[in-house]
C-alpha cells in the first residue's frame, strides 16, 4: 500500500520521493512495516523465510512477555490502521470498472485465511480437494506465468478485494463499521480499490492478531506423526491472494509430486483482462500517462512474477 502504491497516487517517483513533504506518511508506513517484521521474526524465527514451523507445531514458542509486548504495539497500530484508510478512502483512483469472478476461500465462522471453503461472487463453492475439477492453467508463449481460468468461464481475480467482497461479514466489528464509514460500496469491482480493501484488512488483522495473544495458551510444543503415502492439498488467503497447493508422497515422506498456484498464477490472466479494456479508455492520454496508468493497475494486484514462473 505505502511503498508501492501510495507514490503512484499521490505524483511522486518513490516513497524516497515522499520524505520531503509526507515524513509522517513515510514514519506510519516504516512502523508497519517493522511491526510486520517483527511479528514473522516473533513466531516464525527470522521475518524472512521463517523457520520454526513443523509439522502439527513450532520448534520454539515465543515467552507471555514478549507476546505482550507486541499486543501493546499493535493497539498502538490500530489508530495507525484508521489514519490508513482514511487515506485511501480519500485519494483519488482511476474510475475503471471491470465485472469479473472474485475468488477467495470463505469461512462462516470467521475472517477466513488458512482455514475455509473455496467460494466465488460467480458461484463456487468447494473445498481444497476438489481444486482441480474447476480450475486450470494454459500456457502462453511469450510468458513464464501460467494463466489461470475457471472451467467453462473465464479469468478471475483473487486478492484483498475479493476478501472484502465475499468475506465482509465475518470482518471484526471496527473493520466492518470502518468499510460502511468508508464511502465505497461493497462489492465492488474496481481493482484500484484493492489498496483500500488492504487497509480495511489491515484493521481486522490488528484486531485479530490482538484477539489471538490474549486468547493464546503458550506452552512447549511435542510434534509426533507417522509419514504414511497419500495426497493432500490446502488453500490458504496469501496477502496478495489465494495459493492452493498439494502433494504426493510415498511412504518413505518423499514428495512424488507437487502442484503450486501462487496468487499471481492465479492473477496474470485477469490483469491482462484488465489491460486490455483499461487501456481502451485512456487511449487519448500522452504515452507517459498511459504507461504510469498501466503500471499503477498491474501494481494494484501486487504480482510477484518470480512466484508465478512455471
């Protein structure tokens, strides 16, 4: 939202860019940011690539202390996370509307991340295992992403948005009331609104996170299982969208095969989708408007490309 977006909106070349006249947006992004950081490094062991998860527990369970020092940064962090939607609420984004399939996986009993089925604003409702019988991939030859379809039907978006839009119910009550003040309507289908449906998050996930550390029981972990041969497969809501994977082992634990769809996998063809008809109504704009137009709706859906190369 801050480093990559904000600058787009706001005329600026970078968040560099923004120190000289926005330091109070630039501190409130860096703080987030760090907070962020030190969560992962908290419970995972480092805030990249974190370590400590096994499997059924973690390797290490972080002190009550510690716990509590973080839950004190984020009620600090809620304010924080209204002063964020307020802005994007507020700044100017391109009108373009698009009705596509929204997708995310769904949870009537809360905000669902790792835990849920998979739903669509077009009618999908399945679980993790029935993944392969309704989406699949097709190459195209000038890229390394597969472009992900829905059987019979088209492209689709998953990502914040479709969160918000399938999933506003089961926000906490401060997220809910926050998306209502906001002044946009949900659903919606304007991919430029994806910053804001972040920010929104952002308030739930506060609210979430402090829930969980007073509810927390911390105690030392002892992971037994037996490896056995089977399949299995998950989806789980990414920040940047929803990621299905699923294997094969053997009895030995050795992975025969694996099948990764990475939010972007699952993007690329709904951003060119987009492109196309985006384009269509900027046409008369000078070439360095359209280019910064275009790359301001590719960064709206967050794609990391180096994850979608197949």
């Amino acid at each position: 939202m801050y480093f990559l977006s904000l600058p787009d909106l706001m005329g600026y070349e970078s968040i560099i860019a923004m120190v000289k006249d926005h330091l109070d947006i630039v501190k409130r992004a860096l703080m987030l940011k760090k907070l962020g950081n030190d969560i992962i490094q908290l419970i995972g062991g480092r805030s990249v690539h974190p370590v400590t998860m096994i499997v059924d527990g973690f390797t290490s369970i972080p002190s009550k202390k510690k716990f509590e020092v973080i839950r004190k940064r984020l009620v600090d962090a809620k304010k924080v996370a209204f002063e964020t939607v307020d802005i994007f609420a507020n700044i100017k984004i391109p009108d373009f509307t698009r009705k596509c399939e929204h997708v995310a996986i769904s949870n009537s009993k809360s905000y669902a991340i790792n835990e849920g089925r998979l739903k669509s604003t077009g009618g999908i409702d399945i679980d993790e295992t029935n993944y392969r019988d309704y989406i699949f991939e097709k190459q195209k030859p000038y890229s390394t992403a597969l472009h992900s379809y829905i059987k019979n039907r088209d492209s689709f978006m998953v990502g914040p948005l479709p969160r918000v839009n399938l999933n506003l119910k089961q926000m906490s009550d401060d997220a809910r009331n926050t998306a209502g003040n906001c002044g946009m309507k949900f659903p919606n289908y304007n991919p430029f609104v994806s910053h804001l449906a972040r920010a929104i998050e952002l308030v739930h996930d506060i609210d979430e996170s402090i829930e969980i550390i007073e509810r927390l029981p911390l105690k030392e972990e002892h992971s037994t299982h037996m490896c056995k041969s089977g399949f299995g497969a998950a989806i789980t809501e990414a920040p940047r969208g929803s990621l299905y994977h699923s294997y094969v082992l053997n009895n030995n634990g050795v992975v025969k095969k694996a099948d990764i769809v990475p939010p972007t996998a699952h993007n690329a063809y709904n951003i060119e989708k987009d492109m196309n008809e985006f384009v269509q109504t900027i046409i008369d704009d000078p070439l360095d408007k359209i280019t910064l137009k275009c790359e301001m709706l590719v960064r709206a859906y967050d794609p990391c490309i180096s994850c979608s190369a197949h």
